[in-house]
C-alpha cells in the first residue's frame, strides 16, 4: 500500500513537473512579457529594462523557471498586472467558485447517473433501459453552455425560479451562493451524467450475471438489495475510473459555463485573462487546472482501494 | 417434504422453445438425503434453481414444486424471499465466484440472519462466528473479518456452507459443492456436510456428476440425462444394479478402482469385459 | 441495416438501428456543409439591418439574427466550418496519437515515457490550451486546431496502444519476428490493419467531441474570426436576446447535437460492427 502510494506520488511529480515545463515553455514563446504588457507601448526601453529587472525578467530562462516553480510550491505566484494583486490571492478568492461548482457538478452528475444507470441494469431491455439510453445519448450530444442558456431561459428569465448569473460571494452563508451555483453545477452535470449512466448501466448489467449476486438471492435478499448491497459496490471501479477521466472535460466546461452565468470563479478569469494578455494570470491558472485535474487522477487511483478490497493488498 | 411433479423448464430459443427438464418429479422425505446425478447440461443445475424460485426471466415452467404443500412456481417474489435462505439453503459450485468480493466472510454470513430474523448486529456477528466454528474454519475470529481473496478455496467453501445454514433451513442443496476443489479439501468439505446434515436433521438434494460423491452422502438418486429422470431409487440400488442404460454407462465410464469404492457390480456394467 | 429487413422474425436490432440513424444524420451534416459551399439561401455575411430578429419563417426558414443575417444560411456555412476545425483537430490527434500508440505498444522503452507524456497532455483541458495558444497566436483556425488536437493525442495513444499490444500478443507477430521481420515492417503490415478498424471508430466517436469543444472554444471567441458563422459563436451572440428571440439560441444548439449525436451514434453502430463477440451473436 506505502510503496504503491509511493509509485504513484511520483508519476503524479513527474506529471506535475513535465505539465509546467510545457506551460512555461509556451509562455515563454509568447511575444512581450508582462512588464511591457503593464507600461504598454509608449514606455521607453531604459524604464522597461528597469521594470524588468525590478520583476526579475532579466534572468536567464531556466532561473525564472525554478523561481516559478518554487513559487508554485510556497503560494507565491507573483503580481497580476491588471489587478495589481497577488495571483495566488486571486485565484484562491477565483477556487471558492470553481470547486464548489465542479464539486456540485460532480454531486449531481452521481446523483442522476447512479439511480438511473442501475435502475436501466436491473432489467435490461425494459422501460427504464429505454429511457436511460436514449438519455445517455441525447445528454453526450448537448453541449453544457447551452444547457446553461436553456436553463437561463427556462428556469431563470421563464419561472425565475432561481438567479441567471452573478454571484453573491459566501459572506451571507451559503444559501445565496449555492443558489446560484445549482443551475450552473446542472449546465455542467447533464452531460457528464449521460456518460456516468452508460457506463454504470453496462458495469451493472456485468457484475448482475456474477454467481454472487444469485448467492445473496439465494439468502433471501431481495431483487433491490441484491442490486444495491450487492451489485451496485462490485460495480464502481470502472464508474470511478469515467469520473476521474472526465475532469478534464469538467474544467473545460467550467470555463464555459462561467462565462455564461457571469461566475467569478477561474475560468472566467482565465478568459479576461486572455482579453486583458495577463500573461501570470493566464500561466498560472492553467497551470492550477492542470494540478487539480492530476490530483483528482490521484485521488481516483485511492478511491479505487477503498471501493475493491482486493486492490488493498496486492498494491 | 418437497414434492415435485411434472416440472418441465424451458427457454425460447431461435427455432422455438429448449427444454431443459422435461417432465421430472421427485420427492424428498425431512432428513432424507437425494442425489441427483448426471453430465454437464442435463439439467440438474436448472432444476436446482427451480426449487429456490431463481431461474433466468426468460424460463418458462410447468409442473408443481411443493414444499410442505406450498407450490413454489406460484409464489409471489415477497414468499420466495421469505423461503430463501430460511426454508431452503444453498450452495453453489464454485467458492472462486460465488462469494462477493467487496463483503467479509462474516458480513455475508451475517447478512442472512438479519434479513430473516431482525437480528442486530452484533447479534448476527456473534451467529456468524459460530457457524465458521462449526464449519471448522482455523481461527474463525480472525477469518470473520477476511474478504473471500484472502481466503482459499476450502475455506471459502466453508464460508458457502455457513451462509446456506446459517438460517438452519429444512432443506438443503448443494450443488456441485466440491467439483471446484482439491481431492484432499473434497473430503474435508463432504465430511463437514454430513455431520451438519445429521447433526441439524436436514434434508438434503446433492447435486454432483461424481459417483463417489453421490455415494457416500445420499440415501436415494435420481439419474438425469438430458433434461428427463432415467432412474430413480436407493443409492445402493442405483449404483449396485442399475436399470437404464445411462447409468451403466456413466458407471462404466469411472476407472475400475473408483467403481470398486462404490461396491458398484462390475458384471452389470455393458461393455466391461474384465 | 440489411439484417433489418431481411430478419423480420427477431424484431429490430438496436446496433443496426444505430449505425443506420448515425449514418443518415452523419451523411445530412456532411451534405449540408458541402452545399454551403455551392449554396445557400442567402449571403450568410449579408446583414440587413431591418430585418433583425425576425422569427421563423417570417424571414428565411429560420429568421434572422441581431443583424439581421440570414439563420438558415450562418447555419449551413457554421456546419461546413465546424466539420473542417473538427476533422483537422481529429486528424491532428489521430495521426500523431496512432504513431505514438504503435511506438509504444512495439518498444517497452519508449512506452514510460510516451505515457507519461501523454498524461501531462491529458491534464490540460482543451479550452485552456486554447487560452494559451489565444495568447500565442490569437484566435484562430490553428488555435482551436492544436488545442483541440493536441488533447487528442493521448487518447488516440491510448486506444492505440492497447488495440496495438493485443495484436503482438498473437502467434502470427511471433511467427513473423521467425521470419526475420523487423519491428516497423510487423508494425505496418500485421498491427496498423489489424488495429485500423479500432482507430476508426475512434476518429468516428472523436469528431463528435471536436465538434463539442469547437463550440466551446467559438462560443469564447477563440474559433474563426468573424465573418465566418460559426454555432459557437452564434449561441454566443443569442445570449443577449434570450427573452427576445429564443430561435437565436435553440437552432444552433439543436444543429450542434444533432451532429454530435449522429457522429456518436455512427460510432457506436460501427463498434457494434466490428466486435467480434457481438457480430456472432447477430
């Protein structure tokens, strides 16, 4: 279990560490640096020259890399140069948008996929296998920003029912905030849950044929615990494994979503970002993605341990 | 105690209807034991899950199952629950598949007990430990807490047994019990059937395609073959002077040491020449 | 498809069903985007600015937008731009990923690397290499190309690499190294057109996603440059007028998961197809 944590820790530094080089790289071949982008063009070469050296620009390549780097790693992420903050304040206060809206993304994404991708296994070929596949397929097909203008139109400017964008921070408690954070996280959670239902449909439907399951109907359980107490914990592995491959797509469509419902959270930012050529911002909040987007992959490899018992040992 | 009579099981195959029993009846007196033998596809497995009420969606039945007078193939799901596991135990073939990977030995032991009788917790654990002493499992309150990966194949047997007795059915069918295992944890498993057997006053149906397994455990047999019973009567009878032709021939099919052990009469057997 | 009419007697199949509504909705993408070239009913670009917001069938099949263009036609020419950033970003993705799946599969000393690699690739979200190649190039035909194609690499690599070891499992690849063939020439006649199949389904299924992340990226203003219509960027200019003109919105979406849903559905019939398991049972 330690030397397998150990092996996987790092593959996740080699990652880490290969998914900075690529985006300071890029960075790094991108015209002007954020001193010329603050004085803008009319600056005279002495005060750009002072500017960088003030900013530490004028080092070679590879030191301000390992200066970034360690930077990375202490929270020190350098200044913004349109907000004239620290960046990892800013994305800190940006994190308290995006997580909480993954992270319901993914609540609901669970929530709709597991009753309705085991209830379509519990009988294949009936009414609800019908339903759940023709959902499945026409949720992969729609895009989440537009799930987001529906929802907008319908649920917000139709019903107002609850708020089309904006975000009222979570200093009123989180009622508010989780209000306008439910349509965004269900623009973000339809399509993912389409996936997790064809995928928990089929893993279902397998471990059903196991001669376990007939074992615990031969108990007495019933078709529902066999299903759930049985079945349902035997088929997780490969529903946990599409969880953590579509974090990936979940960012990206964070970015997406929170344009569409005006959203502070890092995706938005790292798209003014962009507008305003905020190169640390731009570098930086990729860069976050990608980390979280490898965490979550790790998290995903502990998870599996604790829904297999077979995988504790032999690791 | 169960009487069955006339059941037929058939399954829609592409040119019309498979039966795979066809028109078998049998009965099993309380603390009577019957073997029920033949080869791969005869049914027998079919027949099994008939009598717990667990055939594929798909079967379609006739005949009666009755136990102690109630028609089985007529009970409602709610019934059948009520009879598995309390009324009916059952053990399946393979100890490698049988038993679920993400459960304890005790958690699938004890399940059955809290289904059936409300037990709590810790009631129900303290059930399950007894029942892996009684199976002879070395250190039941360590194995209690083992998943079925950590266990071997006669253990994981033992395990199977314990959860078909835990709720001490009136019935019993094993099926194929001991066919995944060693020679040596073969009698070791026979061993501890029978004395439950005896020592609970079960009755018993054995499913096997070895002889010497039907044999030493049984009272009477029930020869099967392709889905129809060719014979049926004490085991001593069955194996010493057989009737159909199908026994003979799986009789004649052992190797001659293995026929000896049955007491089987070697003249009987066609085609013998020694 | 022809097992559906000729095999009354087991009902419809479903793989067959699929593969045939995939391919006719497939084909209907494919046909409108070529006619966009030849045709459309109005200039896509042409604005008039009296007939703004129009409904349908008030003006056109499907009204017109803010400035009064024509939806039918942005529509049409949005299918044709659509299908080419998707089948250059897949084509991208599925060449390079191809290679270094087979490379992987055939050397175990390049196969740590290339996947490690191709996790790093995986952890970068589309959109955000588009921000970063915003940056770089500015919005753009290329921009959303590498983006979306670059994240494709892995998982062509993926695919590859897994269908690629299964074939040098097999006796023939021994039998072949018997015979003094090297790994690239066992590589290009047993692997490739054993794994062709696969890798086809893959671009199949693949191209309903870069369709998807087109959008997204146009919809950010990272795709074609006006005055080309693309569905992003029209969903993206609907969101003013939501309460005003809902058609802005809906047909566009509608035009981008009927294409998504053909491509899957395509895909999936053709998996169905080539699995052997499943082609036996049928």
């Amino acid at each position: 279990m330690l030397r397998h944590l150990a092996r996987r820790a790092a593959g996740f530094a080699v990652t880490f560490l290969l998914i900075s080089v690529l985006v300071f790289g890029m960075m790094e071949i991108v015209p002007g640096d954020p001193a010329s982008a603050m004085l803008g063009t009319s600056a005279t070469p002495e005060t750009l020259a002072a500017l960088r050296a003030q900013m530490g620009l004028d080092a070679p390549a590879v030191i301000r890399y390992l200066r970034w780097l360690g930077g990375l790693l202490s929270g020190d992420l350098g200044v913004s140069t349109t907000y004239g903050v620290p960046v990892g304040a800013l994305i800190l206060e940006r994190l308290a948008v995006t997580l909480p809206l993954t992270g319901l993304a993914v609540l609901l994404a669970v929530g709709i996929a597991l009753p309705l991708g085991v209830t379509a296994a519990s009988r294949p070929g009936g009414v609800a296998d019908g339903v759940a596949t023709l959902y499945a397929q026409a949720g992969i097909a729609v895009p989440n920003f537009w799930i987001g203008l529906l929802l907008i139109m319908t649920v917000a400017l139709g019903l107002g029912w609850l708020p089309a964008g904006g975000f009222p921070g979570w200093g009123d408690g989180p009622g508010p905030a989780l209000r306008a954070l439910l349509l965004p996280a269900l623009a973000l959670a339809i399509p993912q849950s389409a996936v997790l239902t064809r995928v928990t449909r089929a893993s279902v439907v397998e471990v059903m044929n196991e001669d376990f399951v007939r074992t615990a109907r031969a108990k007495g359980a019933s078709v529902s615990r066999a299903l759930w107490r049985h079945a349902v914990p035997n088929a997780l592995v490969p529903v946990i494994t599409m969880l953590g491959l579509q974090i990936s797509f979940l960012i990206g469509g964070a970015v997406l979503v929170e344009n569409v419902f005006t959203l502070p959270g890092m995706g938005r930012l790292a798209w003014q970002a962009l507008a305003q050529r905020d190169l640390i911002v731009i570098q930086n909040v990729v860069m976050v993605f990608a980390t979280v987007v490898i965490v979550v992959n790790l998290g995903v490899d502990l998870l599996y341990t604790v829904v297999d018992p077979r995988l504790r040992r032999r690791a | 105690m169960l009487a069955i009579r006339n059941l037929s099981i058939a399954f829609p195959g592409p040119d019309g209807p498979v039966r795979v029993v066809d028109g078998v009846s049998l009965e099993v007196a309380r603390g009577e034991s019957l073997g029920i033998v033949g080869e791969s596809g005869s049914g027998k497995s079919m027949l099994s899950l008939a009598t717990i009420g667990l055939l594929p969606r798909s079967a379609r039945t006739s005949g009666e199952i009755r136990l102690e007078g109630r028609n089985i193939l007529g009970m409602s799901e709610r019934a059948l629950c009520g009879v598995r596991g309390r009324r009916i135990g059952m053990i399946f073939q393979e100890p490698m598949t049988a038993l679920n990977p993400a459960m304890t030995a005790g958690q699938q032991i004890a399940e059955g007990i809290r289904l059936h009788r409300a037990a709590g917790r810790a009631e129900a654990r303290a059930e399950a430990l007894r029942l892996l002493d009684r199976v002879r499992i070395p250190d039941p309150a360590r194995r209690i807490d083992s998943y079925p990966h950590e266990m071997s194949g006669g253990q994981r047997q033992r395990v199977g047994i314990a959860i078909a007795l835990a709720l001490k059915p009136d019935l019993l069918i094993a099926d194929e019990p001991t066919t995944a295992l060693d020679v040596t944890v073969q009698k070791e498993i026979l061993d501890i059937l029978d004395e439950l057997v005896a020592d609970l006053g079960l009755s018993l149906i054995l499913i096997s395609h070895d002889l010497g397994v039907i044999a030493r455990s049984t009272d009477r047999t029930l020869v099967m073959c392709r889905g129809r019973a060719v014979e049926q009567g004490t085991t001593e009878a069955v194996l010493r002077q057989p009737t159909a032709a199908y026994t003979r021939d799986l009789i004649a099919a052992l190797p001659r040491r293995a026929r000896a052990g049955l007491g089987a009469a070697a003249p009987l057997a066609a085609g013998d020449a020694r | 498809m022809r097992a559906l009419v000729l095999r009354p007697r087991r009902g419809f199949r479903l793989d067959d069903a699929t593969l045939l509504v995939g391919a006719v909705l497939t084909a209907l993408l494919v046909g409108v985007a070529l006619l966009s070239l030849v045709w459309t009913p109005e200039d896509p670009a042409r604005m008039r600015i009296l007939q703004k917001l129009r409904g349908p069938l008030v003006s056109g099949l499907l009204g017109t937008d803010h400035l009064g263009r024509d939806l039918a036609s942005m529509l049409m020419r949005g299918a044709f731009n659509s299908l080419t950033i998707a089948f250059a970003a897949v084509g991208l993705g599925a060449v390079l990923g191809t290679l270094a799946g087979v490379a992987a599969a055939a050397g175990p000393r390049f196969d740590a690397v290339l996947m490690r690699v191709c996790d790093a690739l995986f952890a970068l979200p589309p959109i955000l290499s588009a921000i970063m190649l915003g940056a770089l190039l500015g919005p753009g035909a290329p921009t959303a190309i590498i983006a979306i194609g670059v994240f494709m690499i892995p998982v062509f690599a993926r695919v590859t690499r897994g269908a690629a070891m299964q074939i040098w499992a097999r006796e023939y690849i021994m039998a072949a190294r018997m015979a003094g063939k090297g790994t690239v020439r066992i590589t290009l006649e047993h692997v490739l057109p054993n794994i062709a199949g696969q890798i086809i389904v893959q671009v199949t299924i693949q191209l309903a996603m870069a369709i998807l992340t087109e959008a997204g990226l146009s919809f950010l203003g990272l795709g074609l440059p006006p005055p080309a219509p693309t569905w992003g960027r029209m969903l993206a200019e609907s969101q003013t007028y939501l309460t005003q003109a809902p058609h802005l919105a809906l047909a566009p979406g509608l035009a981008i998961a009927a294409a998504v849903l053909g491509l899957n559905l395509l895909g999936d019939g053709l998996a169905a197809r080539l699995d052997p398991r499943r082609r036996q049972a049928s």
